[in-house]
C-alpha cells in the first residue's frame, strides 16, 4: 500500500465510523430491546476512571475502554482521528467552517496542557463526588447531543416542514410519501422535545465554535479524553519518522498538522499529540516521512534526530506549578458545587428513572449520557440543568406532566452504561417505586366542582388501582344534592409513575402530581 | 491585516431583510397552512343517522384456541349473510379494535388479537382495502406491539397505522347531548365499511367500556376532558360515528380493575362473541355479563332514550349459537 493513501483510509474510516455511530442513535427509536446501545458510552477510559473514582469500586462495565487503551499503547493516539465521533464532528465542522474563517496560523503550543488540568480537576472533582466527567467527556457529550438535541432538532423540522406540505394539494402525494418512509425508518414514535434542550446544545456548539482559535481546539487544548490518550501516545509503539536526507524543511507537513505535533522545521513529533492522521504522509512531496513500529524496551530506538537545528522540544510537560494550580482550581471547585445554591430546589419533584440508586450513588455513578432519554418511548425523560445543584447537572428526572413511566417498560435502565440505572426486570417494574402520587384538591374537577372526572383513575396501571375512589352524597355550590365519586391514593401500592398527572385534563399544573414522599425521615 | 471591506447602508438592508426573512419565514408558512381557525370555521355537519336494525348473533365455543375463533367467527358471519356479501371488492375497510394499553392479551386489556387477525383476514378475502388503526392511551408503537395486534395484522397482511393527529377534523354532532362539535379522526368518516371491534371490559368512571366507548378511541382533542359528563359524551360519539358492523370480543371479560390495571385474576373466559349493527343492543347484551339490567348503566339508558336501540335483552332480535 503506498504510504499516501494512508490519510484516505483514515478519513474514510472516521466517516463510517462517524455513520455507524449515527446509525445506532437512531436505531435506539426502537422501544422494545435497546441493550446494545448501552455499550456506546463504554469505550472510553475516562469515564471509567472517574466512575471508579467516584463510586469507589471498580466499574468493570468499562472493560471495552481497556481495549482502546491497549490500542492506544501500540497504536498511539489514534483514538481522536479514527474513531471518536466527536473528534470526526469537529473535523467536518474545521472543514465546512473554521477553514473559512482565516485564524491565524501562529501555533499556540502552551494551550497544550491545559487538557491535563481539566483532567486532573475532573479526577478530584469524581473523588469528592462530583460527577464533571459526564458532562466534558466526548464520547457521552457526542451521545447526548446528538441523541436528544440535534436528533430532536432535525425531527421537529422535519415534522414542520411535512406538515406545512401535508395542506399542500398535489405536492403532499410526494411529500408523504417521503414522511412515511422516515417516519419508518428515521424519526422517533412520539414527539421528541427535550426540556432543557438549548443548554444542552449551546454547549455542544460552543465546543464546535472553539475551532475558531484553532483547528480541533477541543482536541488539542480541552478534551480530558485525549489527555489520557495524549499521556498513552508518548510511550506509543507506532512513531513518525522523518529521513533528514530527503527532508527539505518545506514546513508542508507542519501547516497541514491539525494537531500542531510537529515541530523542529518539520522533523520532530509531540509524540502525545499525533492522532496518526497522516496527513503528514499526504503533505510530504519528498517521501521523507515514515510510520515505523518501534519498541523501546527491545533493542535500540532509531529515532534519532540529526537535524541541527536548535529548536527545543515544545514544553507541553505537565509543571508541578500547574498541578497545583489545577489541585487548587479543583479545591475551589469541590467548595463551590457541594454548597448547594440557595435557589436550588428540593428534592421534592425530582424523580429519578426507575431502579435508580440512592440521589448521591446516582448522581456518582451517572455518565449524562441521556441514552435513558433517548430511548424513553414516552418523551419524559429530560436532562436536569441547574435547578437541582450543580452537580446534578445533564442527570436524567421524570416529568411527568410531558411523560409518563410506561407501565411495561424498562428501556432507560436497560441502556444505562454505568448501573446509575440498575436493569429492572418487567416483572418488577410493577413494584418499583419512583415516587408517589398526590391529590392537589384545590385544582381537582370532583373535589373542587364536585363532577365525576376520574381520568386519574383510569390512567392508573397499578395492579389493583393505586387511585381509587368513593361515592358520596354532597352539597355543591349551589346547594343541591349530588353524588360525586371522588379519588383518593392509596400510598402504599402507589408507585409514582405519573399516568395521572400526565393525562390529567386541568389545564396547566396537573391536579394530582408526583412526588418524592411527603413525610421526611429521620435521616 | 486587510481592512475590512465597507458595508453599504444598501447591502445591509439586504442582509438585514433576508434574515429577518429566513427567520420568520417558517413560523408564518406554519401559520398559514396550520390555521387552527380554520379548523373551527366550519365544522362539518353530520347526516342524522338512523339506528341500525337491533339483530344480534350470539356465538359461544368450547375454548379460545385460535382455530375456534375462526369458526365461531365465520358461522356468526354466516347469519349476515357472510363477509363477502358486506363488503364488496376495493371497498375502503376500517376495523377499529381496542389497542389503548401497554398490556399483553391475558390481561384482557385490548382485543384479542387473534380475533382481530381472523376478522382482517376475512375482509381481505372479502376484497376489501383494510385499515387498523386507534389512538391509544399509552405510547403508541408499545401498546401496537403489546397487544400483539400490530404482529396479528403483519400475519393478516393488512395495512396497521398509528394515529395521524393531522387527519382529525371537527364535525358538528346533530342532536348531541353534551358535545356539539367533535373532533374526529377522518379515515373512519371517509370509510366505506367500518368495523368496531370492542373487548368488554369493566371500566370505573363509565362502569363499561364495550362498543360505544370504544369510539373515544377516534376522537381527538383533549382526551381526559371528554370525561366529564361522560355518559352523555359516549352516546354522542355513537351518534356522530356509523359503525356497519360490531364484533364484540366477550372470548375474555374483565370483570374488574379496569380499563387497564386488571390481572389473570381479574378476567373472566366467556368464550362468547356477540355480532349485530346496533351498538347500543351489543352493549346492553354484552353488559349482562357484568350487571343484571342493562339500565343500570347511564349511558345505555340514555341511549334508549334517544331511541337508539332496544337495551332490554328479553324484547331484543338474539340468535344464540353455539360451536
């Protein structure tokens, strides 16, 4: 194979990856059997680390990242060039955006290690049970935003521009046509709007306008994952090889590095940085640039410079002075976010998933990945912004009033990478309890205007009804006689997963709403 | 660095209109062919319907088995004069089961799915163009799968859709009780041929749901609103909606917890099926198997009243069969 190719292959693999990984976000609208989409947030290293740190145990659901970390040890940091799909979203974004906008070519080579304080700060940050790794590792910020923020974006206009042809006479033979082929194959079951959406993807986008200052900004200069990778890169077995005989110092090869690992007039490589892109390879006029296989333990190192030129290496090394800026910026961090802001809600509304942990197990053990989101067949999963404390945030609740636990169901913890969500079998979804329902009688049409309603009670999927209700003879407003059948909850087999309060016809705030149990415990 | 090129007062006006344009563009398109004004401007008035003849077939079987079914479905059918002579080639066939819950068929929640198989599959036979199609309580696509009723149609080869919240349209109800204007799903007002395939279930708020609340499942709009003054909302979804044909499944009655909650415990194998026109005569016979007099139950009393059809089962037209 000629060398040049190389960077062909590469692109064209990052693309089917990049497809593949789309492919399987949307084949999560499936409602019935999505356990294969639970692997996708298992790849990455880095947050199984900061799960273990976390939850002080092992979480050995992370295996599969054990692969790539093997890989990235004989391959180096191949990871951020061939597979990640954000790392593959952020390329096509340099391509169709930032190279447009001239940025200036000046590399910055000291942004370099700022990756290794958002590393560190995010391990300290695991130990004292904040989970920030969630929210800034790629692989489940790919899988959030796309999942729940640009897939609902690009149904609902979809949906708006089917349903503004649907009136249109003649055309609308074709148009629905093509809708019914992607409400076939493409679009989810149920309306898909995210409470919070725009937080979700403003961050998303303000990591794809990064690239602004620099080509793969977040690559290069923010992403945790690739620090890891960057730190596995510099003992890597495959390294960049320049024959000094054949190199003119064209410098091609150096403009053409997305990473900005090269150095020393084209001929020396930041090892750590190189995500074996080889577009180098491509670049090269000379063949002077070679991938070899080196193992430094076995016999001798050839890579040995004979440049005399007098660049040194480029200081990307992680000071001492830094790991205490970053220990410290950790330390204020931890003071910040355990001290719950006074506007922060209780707890009162926030209903976890079923077979959710207890809310600080949680809370350690979630990756934000909003694959429970994704998949929820009723659209009541949302993300969780600041409302509940900082560190709950991008955590999956319940609102009921948008959709309602699904009585047959258990799609979110299936799905769930971490066991934040532990697997609840059908069979025990009937018992488990996310919450209890409660009657606001002040808004309730039987209570309040004493007519028969009882839509909660038809709603109710408990076996044997958790809302029931009793016939009594009362004086209505004006003074007559009528008999009203009124509900009432049984707490005890109630299991809160909001069936009433979401088909409750009150306009507004539903009469009867889900909560965490009303009475507080002694703990 | 280049200085940047001048902007004109012209050209940013341009600019300015183009994008202010693209932003309004889609809400105002929206607006203009998503008029909810227009919905309401004029509701489509309907005929009158007269009550259809009260004849009822009544067939019981030995058991549930699929094979049964079919028997019992075809020797009923035979006293209408079989499902050829109904339904005539290329007609334009609704059969409306009730797939509302998330529940599997031994929870007597949805229509059996076997007898919605059979039943598709004779008016496939039959010529006929088939449509299935409810708005279901819980999410759609789980209830479809459920029930089993999307797999009985994928075996019957006819055509299962989700609800299209597009295609309901307003109509005005003559005579209504409590709702002038409802809106309803236009497929089975534009159908040739409509079947109402019911379960008889217990149901607290209407104390029955057989045919005739079966109907709520084309009704649009806000659905927990209906309920109040149900009773009186129920006789005027039978007003507004002509059924041609009613297969009431009585294979499996749920006698309690219902519509939705009840368990194996809770159901009841009556292995009955009850055929006729009238869905006011096929809820009150089917609603014998629940209370002792059919008056007992608001809504076909005040269908009686209304002169709908006969409630009392000892002055109705029944054929009782057995397989």
């Amino acid at each position: 194979m000629k060398s040049r190719h190389w960077a062909k292959i590469r692109a064209i693999t990052q693309l089917v990856i990049w497809c593949a990984f789309i492919v399987v976000i949307v084949a999560s609208r499936d409602t019935t059997d999505n356990t294969f989409f639970s692997y996708l947030p298992r790849i990455s290293p880095f947050l199984g680390l900061s799960i273990s740190l976390a939850t002080r145990a092992v979480a050995d659901s992370f295996l599969p990242a054990l692969v790539f970390l093997v890989l990235a040890v004989i391959l180096g940091r191949f990871f951020c060039g061939w597979i990640c799909p954000l790392g593959a979203t952020i390329d096509g974004n340099d391509r169709a955006i930032a190279d447009r906008v001239k940025i200036s070519s000046k590399k910055k080579i000291s942004i370099k290690s700022w990756k290794y304080i958002v590393l560190i700060t995010a391990m300290i940050l695991s130990i004292f049970g904040i989970q920030l790794a969630g929210s800034i590792d790629p692989i489940s910020l790919s899988i959030r935003s796309y999942g729940t923020v640009i897939f609902a974006y690009l149904d609902s206009l979809l949906k708006l521009v089917f349903n503004a042809l649907y009136y249109v006479p003649l055309l609308n033979i074709i148009s629905e046509f093509i809708y019914s082929f992607l409400k076939d194959y493409l679009l989810d079951y149920n309306k898909t709007q995210y409470y919070n959406h725009l937080p979700v993807f403003l961050f998303f986008a303000f990591i794809l306008l990064l690239s602004l200052f620099a080509r793969r900004f977040w690559c290069k200069a923010l992403c945790p994952l690739g620090a890891i990778y960057s730190l596995t890169g510099k003992i890597a077995f495959l390294k960049r090889y320049v024959d000094t005989g054949k190199c003119t110092n064209c410098l091609a090869c150096e403009k053409n590095c997305r990473m900005d690992a090269i150095f020393n007039k084209g001929t020396g490589t930041i090892e750590g940085e190189c995500i074996k892109c080889f577009d180098c390879l491509k670049a090269c006029k000379f063949d002077a640039i070679k991938f070899r296989f080196s193992f430094p333990y076995i016999g001798k190192d050839k890579n040995i410079l004979t440049s005399d030129s007098t660049d040194p290496y480029p200081d990307i090394q992680f000071t001492r002075k830094k790991l205490f800026s970053s220990v410290a910026a950790s330390v204020i961090a931890v003071s910040m976010f355990k001290r719950k802001p006074a506007f922060a809600k209780d707890h009162s509304r926030l209903i976890r998933p079923p077979g959710a942990l207890s809310e600080q197990d949680f809370i350690n053990a979630c990756v934000r990945c909003g694959q429970c989101m994704k998949v929820c067949p009723t659209n009541g999963l949302h993300p969780v912004l600041f409302e509940y404390g900082p560190d709950a945030v991008f955590t999956p609740q319940l609102i009921p009033r948008l959709g309602f636990c699904e009585k047959n169901c258990n799609q979110c913890s299936a799905v769930c990478p971490s066991g934040a969500l532990q697997l609840v079998p059908l069979a025990k979804k009937e018992t488990t309890v996310i919450g209890t329902a409660y009657i606001i009688r002040d808004l309730c049409i039987p209570w309040s205007e004493y007519t028969d309603c009882l839509v909660c009670e038809e709603m109710c999927p408990t076996n044997k009804k958790s809302i029931i209700f009793k016939e009594e003879s009362l004086l209505n407003k004006e003074g007559r006689k009528v008999r009203v059948k009124l509900p009432y909850v049984r707490e005890d087999i109630c299991i809160g997963c909001g069936a009433c309060e979401n088909k409750c016809p009150v306009q507004g705030d539903a009469a009867i709403q889900v909560r965490t149990p009303k009475k507080t415990t002694i703990l | 660095m280049k200085h940047k090129e001048h902007l004109s007062r012209k050209s940013f006006l341009i600019k300015a209109a183009v994008v202010a344009g693209g932003i309004f563009a889609p809400s105002f398109l929206n607006k203009f062919f998503n008029n909810p004004l227009k919905k309401y401007r004029n509701p489509v008035l309907l005929n009158a319907a007269q009550p259809a003849d009260g004849r009822l077939v009544v067939i019981t079987g030995p058991d549930i088995k699929k094979q049964t079914i079919e028997k019992m479905a075809m020797k009923a059918l035979d006293q209408f004069g079989g499902m050829k002579s109904l339904i005539r080639k290329g007609m334009n066939v609704v059969i409306k089961p009730n797939i509302a819950w998330n529940s599997p068929p031994e929870n007597a929640a949805n229509t059996n799915p076997d007898l919605v198989e059979i039943v598709a599959r004779f008016c496939k036979e039959a010529g006929g163009r088939v449509t299935i199609f409810d708005r279901t309580c819980s999410s759609a696509r789980l209830s479809y799968k459920r029930s089993g009723i999307e797999d009985a149609a994928k075996r019957a080869g006819v055509n299962i859709e989700f609800i299209d919240e597009r295609k309901f349209i307003n109509v005005k109800v003559p005579n209504a009780l409590n709702s002038e204007i409802l809106s309803i799903y236009k497929p089975i007002l534009d159908a040739d041929f409509v079947i109402n395939m019911p379960i008889a279930k217990h149901h607290s708020s209407s104390r029955l749901t057989i045919s005739m609340k079966n109907l709520l499942g084309v009704i649009g709009g806000n659905r927990g609103s209906l309920h109040w003054n149900l009773h009186e909302n129920i006789v005027d979804f039978t007003k507004a909606i002509k059924c041609d044909l009613i297969i009431c499944d009585c294979l499996r009655i749920l006698t309690n917890h219902g519509p939705n909650s009840g368990t194996p415990e809770d159901v009841k194998e009556t292995r009955t099926l009850i055929i006729g026109r009238n869905p006011v005569t096929v809820d009150a016979y089917a609603s014998t198997f629940f209370v002792k007099s059919p008056s007992e139950i608001k809504y076909l009393a005040l269908a009686y009243r209304e002169k709908m059809g006969e409630i009392n089962p000892g002055k109705m037209n029944i054929l009782k069969l057995t397989v």
